[in-house]
C-alpha cells in the first residue's frame, strides 16, 4: 500500500483548493457572525470619526490634520485585521476544538496559513474601504495632489511584513493557550504605541523613540503620510518601499520556520489538544 | 495491490510521557500565599506515563480493538497513529511509512473521529463537511453529496445538515463526524470511543455502519472503547491497555475461553476487562 501518487500538478491543484478552503471557511464563519461583524464595524467607523474631529479642532490647516489622522486611523485598522488574523489563526482553532483536524489534513503549513494571509488582506481591504467611504461622507478629503499608486504600493508593502509578524506571533497560542492569545494582544498594543499611528515618533518619550524603528508599522504610516499628503512620487518613497520589503522578506520565513518549531514541541509536548 | 504483507498499523515499543504540574496542589494550604505560590511555582512536573512500551501490529482489513479505562492511554495511543503527537520513542508505521518521517504520505491514509465532535459549531454540517473536502482535496460538491449520502445511511435527516451544528444533539454531531471522517475514503480508519455517550439507537447505527464499511471498502480499524459488549460485536483482535501498557491481547472468543479456565462460572469480556485492568491483576506476565 503506497501513498496515492498524484502528480506535482495534481498535488498544486490540491494545495490551492484547500487554500481556498480556509478563505471559504472564514468567509462562512463571518456570516454566521454578521451581527458582530456590523457591530465592530460601526464601533470602527464611529471610532474614526472621533479621532478625526480632534483634527477639525487644530488651527490653520484642519483640513491636512484630520486627512492625517484618518490615514492613521485606517492604516491601523488594516494592519491590525492583518496582524490579529493571522495571529489568532491557531488560537480559534484552538477554543473550537478544531485544532486537530485542521493539522492532521494533508497539506503544507504554509497553505494553511497562505488561506488564513489571503483571507485577512480581503477582509481587511473591504473593511478599510466601507469605513473610507462613510468617513468621507463627513469630510471634506482633499486628495487633489496625493499620490494614490505610490500609497497603495506601500501599502501592499507593509501587508507582507505584517504577516510575518503574524505568524511569529501566531506560534505562541500553540504554546499555551491562553497566555498566547494574550502576549499577541500586548504586542500588538505596543506596535500602536511606538509606530506613530496619531502623532509624529518625535513626541515619543526619548527613550521610547528608538523602538519605533523596529516596527514595520512605522514605515507604512510615514509612506503613506508622504504619498497621500505632499504627493510624494513613486521614486522618492522606494527607501521606505524597501525597509518594508526587507523587513517582509526577513519575518515570513521565519515566521514559518518559528511556526513549524512551535508546531513540533506541541507534537511533542501534548499542547494541541488533551481532552476527547 | 501490492504490500499484502505489511501491517495496516504497527507500533514498536511506544511510549510517551507528559510533563505537568499537579494542578490540585495548588489548593493545599501549604501552597498558598505569596511564599506558597512561589513554591510551587518551583514545583518540578510529573511524569505522566501515557504510553508505556506498547506494541502491536494491526493486519489489513482488521477491526483492532483497544479497550481500557478513563486515563488509561488510549487517545494517547491514537494520537501517535494519527501524526498528532510525536513518540518518545519507539517507532509508529501505517503502511510501512514511519508517521513522524513521512508525515504527510501518512496523513493522506488515515482519518479520525474522536470522542468530542470537533467542529466550527456556529457553521452547519455541510459548511464543515465542505471545508473538509477542501483539505482533502476532494471536490467539494460531489465530496459534501458522499458525506450527505453517508449522514442519510446512519439516520441522519438531511435537512439537518443546513443548520447550525450547536442546535444538534451529540449523536447527531458524532454522525457528521463519523462522515467527515470516511468521505475521505481513509485506509486505516482511527475510531476513538465514537459511540461514547451515544444513545442506544445512535450507538447500533454507528457500529453497523463500521461494519458495513469494513465489509464494503479497503478499510482497516483501529477502536478504542470501554464497551464490551460494543468491542466484542466489532472487533477481530482485542488489547486491553492499562496505565499506558497493554496486559493482555487476542481475539475476543480466545480471550473469553482463556479466563474462563480461571472462572469455573464462564468469563465475559467485562470480567476480563476488570481483572485486567484492576488492582488484582490474574494476567500473567505482567507486573
Ligand atoms: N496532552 C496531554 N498533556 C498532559 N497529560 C496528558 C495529555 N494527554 C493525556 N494526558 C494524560 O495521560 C494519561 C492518558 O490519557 P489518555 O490517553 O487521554 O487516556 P484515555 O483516552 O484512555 O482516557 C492521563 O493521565 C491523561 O491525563
Ligand atoms: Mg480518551
């Protein structure tokens, strides 16, 4: 008895399907969810909205002030759909008690987690578009000189290293539980803090300021910033484009080589699953 | 086919050993407070020896039944097979292929059901039967319509399956499992307590349709249970497993002839199963 030979494209085919079959899977669970999923969304919405009224309030150039802050605020909306997502991929699974047979299935780790990536970044994007469109039913947006294709390709940048960060930070509900779910949380809110989501890292406190370096977030922010508010072109924003891509290259693989450690000591320690 | 020869399952001198804290010691006295706490924050774990050197080997088309009592190390066992946890040592094949070398080869064999359902609940049975399909690379249509057909063959109402599976009574969401787990057509079928808590109707359609399957299709079993009565209608070959070792092993006929020499007054497997795996052990050649 042999395994049933299929071939590499037949093999493609199949790791692709079940691919989709993660996207498919979160888009059901969604739905059966919607009631929480308007709920959060409005709270976002409303959530913007505040944050850039304070911007109304700042003399001279209000209307740069609130662009500014609502680019912070959707930028970290985004981000954190993406982060969260694939962060928590593992611990659901987990509290649902599905943990085992999604890992028993025979595909590849990273098309597990591929569908989970893929999800979030179509979530995340018709999120940020319905909260964009409600917000500039409010304001008055001026995006007359801003450069749409250079903050869109950072955009995309930053997804890729979001991810990364993601999967390294999925590993730890595969280690405990619990206390996983709650360092991503906790990491999470320290990104917020230092990346200069509302304000500019200069008004960190001194010794705060050098740890933004390290968050991807911050170059999204800043990319963003320069492209959309002083329409700074393609050319002059590839150092930043660059740092993202680095930083993407870096932490997806070893994301995925941390992930596939953590998998194998939960193999080994009995930390998947116990009971039933 | 080729390999008659090699065993559908075969495990050489398992084990596996679990490192934890006795989390009851937390509430003794001495444990408490600050001083307490900080003491058993030091407390070294335990051992647990889950699987403690067991062997066996199941043929090709066999029911292998592995009966023993809560704690004993059945799912632990099971877990092996099913590329789930990882051996201490010893070494685990399923059709000549070493389940922690050839992981994924393995996977594409096997399928489990379990004692709890483990689903999405809030999603419906075809919602998780569709998701299944996917990650078994069956096409999801016709691999949902081979699950419902299977639902519908152990009583289960079709309609049902467009619901929420949290509205389902257990035996129910056991049926979607039972299906989910032979829609992928697995060669070596790992069955751990799948009738536990099941009503008696439930239970017989359950264990008919393991039958029905092992007559019809290429499929071997391994069973967990501690129903005697169950293992004995289902299963070729028994083991009887206590604190993670097997004490005594063979077809249910022989075994129940054997003890019955030691009680004049005829042996059932339940009494096997109580002396086995009792204090007073009758086996020999354990200790
Ligand atoms: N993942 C785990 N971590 C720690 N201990 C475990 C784990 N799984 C099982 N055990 C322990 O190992 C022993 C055997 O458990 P198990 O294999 O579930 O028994 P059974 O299925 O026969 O009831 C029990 O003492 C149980 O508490
Ligand atoms: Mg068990």
């Amino acid at each position: 008895m042999e395994a049933p030979k299929k071939s590499t494209r037949g093999q493609l085919r199949a790791e692709l399907g079940a691919t989709l079959g993660f996207v498919e899977r979160n888009f059901y669970l969604s739905k059966r969810y919607l009631g929480w999923e308007v709920v959060f969304l409005f709270y976002t919405i409303v959530n913007t909205l505040t944050i850039a009224l304070i911007g109304v309030t700042a003399p001279g150039q209000a209307g740069e002030k609130v662009l500014y802050l609502v680019i912070g605020a959707l930028l970290w909306g985004f981000l954190s759909i993406i982060f969260h997502d694939v962060s928590e991929s593992v611990a659901w699974e987990r509290w649902e008690g599905t943990i085992e047979y999604t890992f028993m299935a025979p595909i590849h780790r990273l098309t597990h987690l591929g569908g989970m990536c893929i999800y979030a970044i179509i979530y995340g994007i018709l999120r940020s578009v319905i909260v964009l469109a409600v917000v500039a039913l409010f304001f008055d947006l001026d995006l007359g000189g801003a450069n749409l294709l250079g903050a869109l390709a950072v955009l995309m940048m930053s997804s890729i290293s979001f991810i990364g960060l993601g999967l390294m930070a999925a590993v730890l509900p595969l280690l405990s539980a619990e206390r996983g779910a709650q360092a991503t949380h906790i990491l999470q809110g320290f990104i917020l803090l230092v990346s200069g989501v509302y304000y500019e890292v200069s008004v960190l406190p001194r010794w705060l300021q050098p740890i933004s370096v390290i968050s991807p977030a911050t170059y999204t922010l800043r990319g963003v910033r320069a492209a959309l508010l002083e329409g700074v072109p393609l050319g002059e924003l590839v150092p930043c484009l660059a740092i993202l891509a680095a930083t993407g290259v870096i932490l997806i693989p070893a994301g995925l080589a941390v992930f596939a450690w953590g998998e194998n000591y939960a193999m080994r320690a009995g930390k998947l699953k116990r009971s039933g | 086919m080729s390999g008659n020869g090699v065993p559908a399952a075969a495990a050489t001198a398992v084990r596996k050993t679990f490192r934890e804290k006795d989390e009851t010691l937390a509430y003794l006295p001495e444990y408490r407070g600050l001083a307490g706490r900080w003491k058993y924050a030091r407390l070294r774990p335990k051992d647990i020896r889950a699987v403690n050197d067991v062997s066996f080997e199941v043929r090709r088309g066999e029911i292998f039944g592995i009966l023993g009592p809560n704690g004993s190390g059945k799912s632990t066992l099971i877990r092996l097979v099913a590329t789930l946890l990882l051996p201490d040592a010893g070494r685990v094949t399923v059709f000549g292929m070493d389940v922690v070398k050839e992981r994924r080869a393995v996977r594409h064999l096997i399928n489990r059901v379990s004692v709890e359902a483990a689903f999405f609940k809030k999603l419906s049975a075809l919602e998780n039967l569709r998701y299944a399909a996917r990650l078994y690379g069956l096409p999801p249509r016709e691999g949902t319509e081979h699950a419902l057909v299977i639902l519908e063959r152990l009583g289960f109402d079709r309609r049902k399956a467009f619901g929420s599976l949290e509205n389902l009574s257990r035996g129910m969401q056991q049926k979607v499992a039972v299906a989910r787990a032979l829609f992928t057509s697995p060669v070596l079928l790992l069955l751990d307590e799948p009738t536990t808590g099941l009503d008696p109707r439930s239970k017989r359609e359950v264990q008919e349709f393991v039958l029905e399957v092992r007559a019809t299709h290429d499929t071997t079993v391994i069973l967990t249970s501690h129903d005697m009565a169950e293992a004995d209608r289902l299963c070729d070959r028994l083991a009887f497993i206590d604190e993670g070792r097997f004490v005594t092993e063979g077809r249910p006929a022989v075994l129940k002839e054997e003890y019955c020499r030691l009680r004049p007054d005829g042996a059932t497997l339940e009494d096997i199963f109580l002396d086995v795996t009792g204090k007073h052990l009758i086996a020999e050649g354990d200790d």
